[in-house]
C-alpha cells in the first residue's frame, strides 16, 4: 500500500460526516471512536471474503457495535456504504444487528 492511499479508517469520519452532518461525530466516546474505527475494517474484511470470511466478520461486527452507545449506532451503519454500495447498507446492518 502506498503512502497515498488512506485506509478506510481513516476516510469513514468525512464520509460519514458528510452524509450524517459536520457535526455528528461529535457524539462519539474515545471508545466509540476506536469501535467504529475497528468495524470499518471489518465492513472491509466482509466485503473481500469467502463465506466463512463473511460469517465470522458479521458476528465480529455485531459485537464491535454493541462496544458502543446505542445513539451512535447510525454511524455504524454508514460505514457500510462507505466500504460497500449503498444497496448492502440495510441488508448487512440487519444481519449484524440481528
């Protein structure tokens, strides 16, 4: 990976701040900064991996957002799109939230 290129920890907080509001990362805990951060990558390890890849990031992913308060959550949820595409943002939060 080159300098250049930024890990999606990195550009998850301006997509999201740009689709939740300037302000809504205001409402993250160094703990939830540091969850969110963690579930990014795990939308990523999701996103490029084999059934049993998928599996066992989706159960890492539920547990990374309960790590957090329930009224950022939405901003969980965001990162999917930012790693995926927007039609897998309601499929795969229902799966990690069930």
């Amino acid at each position: 990976m080159s300098r250049a290129t930024k890990q999606v920890c990195q550009t998850a907080p301006p997509f999201i701040a740009h689709h939740c509001g300037k302000h809504s990362l205001g409402a993250l805990t160094g703990q939830d900064l540091r969850a969110l951060q963690a579930f990014v990558h795990l939308v990523e390890l999701y996103a490029v991996s084999d059934a049993m890849g998928r599996e066992t990031a989706l159960r890492a992913m539920s547990c990374t957002v309960q790590a957090a308060q329930v009224s950022v959550w939405p901003l969980f949820k965001k990162c999917i799109p930012h790693v995926m595409d927007w039609g897998d943002e309601e499929r795969l939060w229902q799966e990690v939230t069930a």
